[in-house]
C-alpha cells in the first residue's frame, strides 16, 4: 500500500503549479514528511525551484522535514489546553528531547508535532503518543511518560 | 499622454505607467526599498506610498496607475508619517550595528533613517538572533540585517534564473533562505553576487579576503603579486566619488605599488592569451574537433550555471580557463621560474569585478600540485576599503605603467570587461588565424551595447560565422533552450553572468547612478579605439611568451596550464 512519491506524481500527470500543495500532502501522507529526494522529484513535475516549494511548504504548519520518529509526540496547544496549563508541558518535552516543534530527535526515537485539538479537551492538558492519549498531564509527570517511551523504545 | 498634479504641479505622465514612474521622470523623489526597475512591482514595502485625492488610503505608488487628472501629494503629513513608522518597524528588529556593518555608509535603511528624521528607536521590538550563513567561498548572508524586501529572491530568481534563495516560514517568522536551510554553499547558488548588488542593507556582501591579503603584504617570506581585471580601471573611480566612465589604469597601478605589491599584472594581457587559446579552439572545432556552438568559459558563474542546470551541454564549454586562471598559473610557473622564484612563495591577488572569481580560484579543477594559482580575490569594493585602510587616495597617484611583461595588453583584451567583447576580440583573431589577413573594419558593432541578447553573422574566410553574446543568465537560459531545442546556425556563444557583462559583476560599487553602467562600457571601448594594438595576435607579450615558453596555442604546455575541465553538479535546484 506505501505509495511512492512516483506513484503520486504518476497519478497527477500535467499537474500545474497550483497542484503544488495537494502533491505535498499526499507525499507527507505516504512519507511521513517532506524529503529532499521529494522536493526534486516535485521540482522537476512542476517545473519550480527546490527553494520555492520548501518556502511554499514552511508556510504552513503541517509539513515536516525530517522522518517521523519511532515515537511521535502529538502535544496539544488548543485553547482548553492552554488554560490548562500545557505550554509548560510543551516546554517540559523540549527540554527532555531537546527537539522543536517539527523535529526528530537525533537517535530517531523521538518526534515532536504541536497540534490544536485532539478532541478530549475534558481531559486537557493532553498529549498523544503515537495515537495513544495521555490525559490530564503536568510537565512532571509528562517526563515520566517519556522516559516509559525511552525504555520499551531501547529494549525493542 | 495623461496629465496629473502631483504637489500642485503639473507633470506629464506615460500612457499605462505606474505613479512611481511618473514621479521619478519628473524629478520628484519617493523612497522605495522592494522596487525593482524592470521587474513587474510586488508592491510589499509600503514605502513608496502617496495620497491621491479621493482614494481612502494611501496608495503605493510603484504599483498604482497613473489616469487623466490625478491629484497627487508625495510629502503630506500623513504619507511621510506612514513611510517613518514604516522604517521605524523594520529597525525595531535590526541589529543597530551600523559601525561594524560592511555597508556602513552606504546603507538604504540608514539613507532612510536620516531622509525621515528617526532619530531614536522608538518601537523596542524583541529582536531575533539567527546565524550567519558563511558557507559559501563568495557571499556571507546575516539574517538579522534583512528587512525582507524580496530584492535578492528577485536578482537569483527572475534575472538568473537561479532561484537559490526564498521567501520561507510566515509572518514574523519569515526569512531569506535556501532549500531546506542548507546554506548557500550546497545550494544551487552561482556565486554571482548579483543579489548583493540590490540588497538595501548588509545582509549580504561578500565573502571579504581583505585580512588575508593585509597579512600577506605584511610577510616578508612571500612576494605579493597582484593582476587587474579589465573592468576595474573604469569602475574604481566611483568608489572615490568620481562621475562613472572615467578610466584610471595608470593611477591604479600606482596604488597597487604602495600597497605593496612586488609586481603589478594586467588581466586584460591574460584575456589577450584567452583570445589565442579559444579562438583557435573555435577554429578547430570548426573543422570537426568538437561539439558547436563553443560556449566562453571567463565567467564562474555562468560555468557553475551550465554544470548546475545544463549538463549535457558542458562538451560545448570552450576548455579555457578564464584570463584570471590563467594569469595565476602563468604567475606561478613562468614568472616564478623567470625570477627563480619557489611558486609557494608566490602571493598571487586578483582584483575583480566579481564575487564568483573566489569561487573559481579555489575549485579543485584550479589546483596545481596542491597549490592555488590565484591566493586571494579582492573585489572592487574590497580594494577601494583597502585603500582606505591605508590612508592613501587615488586621486593623489601620478600615472604609472603596469610591470612586464604580463601587464602589456591590446584594446581586445580591455573590451573583456562588457558584453561583447570577448566575442569581437575572438572574431578580430579567428579572422586572421583563418583568412592571414586582419579585419578590414576592426570594430563588430553588433555585438556592442546594452541588450542582453545580441546576435551577429560575421563573414570569416569562407564561412558565415554564426555569434550570440548574451549577459544575464535568465537570456542565457532562453538561448541555451534554443540550443537544446536543436539550432544549429549558431557557433559561437558568449555568456557573462552578470547583467551588462563584468562592469556590472558582483563586485562593483554598489547603488551606482543610473547610467554608470553604460559609461563605463564606452569607455572600455573608448581605450580599445586609442589603442595601437588591437588584437590578441598582435600583443608582443603574448607572442613571445607562446615563442619562448608554451610553444603554440593548444599546444600540451597549453592544456597543462590554461585549459580545465568541468563536472555536472547536483545541488538540490
Ligand atoms: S550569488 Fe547569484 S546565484 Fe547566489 S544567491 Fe545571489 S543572486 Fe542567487
Ligand atoms: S537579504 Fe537584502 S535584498 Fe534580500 S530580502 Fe533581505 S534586505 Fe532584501
Ligand atoms: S516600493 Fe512600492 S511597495 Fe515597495
């Protein structure tokens, strides 16, 4: 089922340069994110330079650069949330990663995305591992919860 | 022709122009940071803006029609107001570090503060912090001083057609940069500086090799020896506030002795060995040796173009390095065996018109035995601080000549520095190489002027020789799809990089006055004219070192010395 970005590009023949954010969403949805490899395979199908499309991608908040992590870390920033204190439990998993928002963590385990609702807003502040919701975090215990992650992550 | 009153004055306005327009043929001066002449307007800035009776807002003037009636007012309150707090803004988030900025003096945001009267930071903004981008060998890019006006994504992506740099991230987080952030070096930047040229500020300039060549002059173990490119006598003078078009060879080569320099060289000699090298190279492939067109190969920029974005034409690429490449191996192997010189010793500086030659001096393909042949580039501009630096002027320098034997020239190896004139130099020996007879006419008038595209047919011999000279690599990139395409009555093709040729490189003085460009490219011709040796052929300096040294053009100590090679390149572009 994994589609590569030439079966994207394959699908969308004559595509112009108005196609250009659909195409980086079906790639990101195939891929994960954004690769080099794809912004040239997307260059040469609509005949724009690499610095364009990256500057059209950084536009918007939903693409990545880098691969998904073993672990990606959904922490919502949504109104509910922010009452509830989670731009603390935002910055108490930067700290422990020591990664941004967007970013992977250098040994792959880790990947951070910021998001505005997950939907369980009675249970805010919450953070999404990997689909899995953790509710009613505080920056202490959020650490822990990685630190869970970190080992299953070191034995797997 | 519409009429409109701008300040209760009558000005006559062109059909479908904008009010910038208007306002500028008549003498009546609006500031402007993101206009870009002879690019459709993006309108970003806001500086530019004016009050048209009856409009609600303020208009932009670069962008706004002019129409039959118009009532203007340039400088009310309310428009100068809005310009202030609109540079008032941008210094919120400057770095204010005017007194250690390269372009310190010549700053448009700087002109701007004073034209407005900002006089104390009145908007305290949260100032972001990003690093420098120094990995490329020519330009250095500072983020903290770009106020974002788009002039430099302009220059590479609509002039060159290079496109290394954009707009990325939005609203305050907006900045300049390359794919992915990589850095300039691995981008599919030229190295042309033509961004430099149009940037308001410093947040580009070159990469300086002043410090270097300053230690250099210093070391007694080594002898600092210092080559001319065409362009600059014609150039420099602009820098010292002189009117553009004046030529100051003699008072150069003076300046370059009290810097210190053992031997002062003329590139314009080394052009002169180019025209040898590739005319005869044209002559051979004209006779099957060799894919036609020929393309020229002084630029470094258009060379990394056509190794970036057409690969499969680099067989077309003549094989001979560029006048500095030469000069710099012909330093250190001639020269250096003449005066019993080790060539390690040897601190070889060029001066040029261009950021690229620092690129070239250190590309791989340049290395001989592990050595460069040319140890520093200055630009225009980096000499002119050098001089500086020195407390010496230029106006104070009684003529000298430049040394023998390689600071001799003809007129064709000056005329290198415009468009144009590496192909009529060629034409002036190709004609003798294949007919034994000069030129009746020496001057090739079509290939001279301003135009980015010329084309000219020249009889030589028996054959109709098929010449297109373009400047600008957005014109190259239409001639070369041409090519691609499949014409064929086309066999020699020069190309410069930068817009004009090198008396507009990336090196020059920056904000010249309108008509700079056209001055010096006169005068270039003006110095070919008076000369008494006009082509290469004829340059006595240029006999005897093929007498006594490389034998003949194209002959094995040739290729070991002046010609080189190139690889495809594949940068994310
Ligand atoms: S030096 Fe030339 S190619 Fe490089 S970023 Fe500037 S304009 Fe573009
Ligand atoms: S780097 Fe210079 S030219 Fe480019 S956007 Fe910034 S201020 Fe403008
Ligand atoms: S110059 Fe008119 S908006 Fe920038």
């Amino acid at each position: 089922m994994n589609r590569t970005v030439p079966d994207i590009l394959a699908a969308h023949p004559g595509a112009g340069r108005d196609a250009l954010i659909p195409l980086l969403q079906e790639v990101q949805e195939a891929e994960g994110y954004i690769s080099r490899a794809a912004v040239a395979e997307l260059g040469t199908h609509l005949d724009l330079p690499a610095s364009r499309i990256y500057g059209v991608a950084t536009f918007y908040n939903q693409f990545r650069f880098q691969p998904l992590g073993r672990y990606h870390v959904q922490v919502c920033r949504g109104t509910a949330c922010h009452v509830k204190g989670s731009l603390g439990v935002f910055a108490a998993i930067k700290r422990t990663l020591k990664i941004e928002d967007g970013e992977t963590s250098r040994d792959g385990l880790f990947s951070l995305e910021v998001v505005s609702c997950l939907g369980a807003c009675g249970l805010a502040p919450l953070v999404a591992v990997n689909g899995q919701v953790h509710g009613e975090v505080t920056p202490e215990s959020v650490v822990e919860i990685l630190r869970r992650y970190r080992r299953e992550g070191a034995v797997a | 022709m519409p009429m409109i009153e701008v300040n209760g004055r009558q000005v006559t306005a062109r059909e479908g122009g904008t009010l910038l327009d208007a306002l500028r043929r008549a003498g009546i001066q609006v500031p402007t940071l993101c206009h870009y002449e002879g690019l459709p307007p993006t309108g970003s800035c806001r500086l530019c803006v004016v009050e048209v009776e009856g409009a609600p807002n303020l208009v932009p003037s670069c962008s706004f029609p002019v129409s039959e009636g118009m009532r203007v007012q340039t400088h009310s309150p309310r428009a100068v107001r809005a310009r202030k707090t609109i540079v008032e803004l941008l210094l919120s988030n400057h770095p204010d570090d005017c007194l250690y900025c390269a372009q310190h003096g010549n700053c448009r945001l700087q002109d701007l503060s004073e034209d407005l009267g900002v006089r104390q930071r009145r908007l305290p903004g949260s100032r972001t912090r990003l690093p420098r981008d120094i990995s490329s060998p020519a330009i250095v890019r500072d983020p903290d001083k770009c106020i974002l006006c788009g002039r430099c994504i302009r220059a590479c992506a609509e002039v060159q057609t290079v496109a290394a740099i954009d707009f990325t991230g939005r609203g305050s987080g907006t900045r300049v940069d390359t794919a992915f952030g990589e850095g300039l070096n691995i981008s599919s930047c030229i190295n042309c500086g033509q961004c430099v040229m149009v940037c308001p500020t410093g947040a580009l300039t070159e990469r300086s090799h002043l410090d270097q060549v300053e230690s250099a002059l210093q070391d007694p173990d080594l002898v600092p020896v210092v080559q001319v490119a065409p362009a600059i006598s014609v150039s420099l003078a602009e820098l010292f506030g002189e009117k553009p078009g004046r030529d100051v060879e003699g008072a150069l080569n003076a300046l370059l002795r009290r810097l210190g320099f053992a031997r002062v060289f003329d590139t314009s000699f080394s052009a002169d060995l180019t025209v040898m090298e590739e005319a005869s190279e044209l002559v051979a492939r004209l006779q099957g040796a060799g894919p036609l067109p020929l393309m020229t190969s002084c630029s470094p920029g258009w060379i990394k173009f056509v190794e970036t974005f057409y690969p499969d034409l680099i067989p077309n690429l003549s094989t001979c390095k560029s006048p500095q490449q030469m000069l710099g191996a012909i330093i250190k192997s001639r020269f250096a065996g003449i005066q019993g010189i080790d060539p390690a010793r040897i601190y070889s500086v060029s001066i040029m018109p261009c950021t690229a030659k620092k690129f070239e001096a250190g590309r791989s393909e340049m290395l001989r035995g592990g050595l460069v042949d040319v140890d520093a580039v200055l630009t225009t501009r980096e000499l002119a601080e050098l001089v500086r630096r020195r407390g010496l002027k230029l106006g104070d320098q009684a003529p000298e000549p430049a040394d023998m034997p390689f600071g001799r020239r003809s007129g064709a190896g000056k005329i290198f520095g415009a468009s144009g004139g590496v192909t009529e130099a060629a034409i002036r020996t190709a004609h003798f190489l294949v007919t034994g007879r000069e030129l009746e006419d020496l001057t090739v008038e079509p290939v001279r002027g301003p135009e980015g595209i010329k084309r000219a047919r020249v009889q030589v011999g028996e054959l109709e020789l098929g010449v297109a000279v373009v400047s600008g690599l957005g014109n190259a990139r239409r001639l070369l799809d041409e090519i691609r395409e499949g014409r064929r009555d086309i066999h020699f093709v020069e190309v410069m990089t930068c817009p004009g040729g090198c008396i507009n490189g990336g090196g020059q003085p920056i904000g010249t006055r309108p008509g700079a460009i056209t001055a010096r490219m006169r005068a270039l011709y003006r110095i070919d004219k008076g000369e008494t040796v006009r082509t290469a052929h004829a340059n006595p300096a240029v006999r005897s070192l093929y007498a006594d040294f490389l034998g003949e053009p194209l002959s094995g100590l040739s290729h070991e010395l002046l010609h080189t090679h190139y690889e495809a390149r594949t940068p994310l572009r």
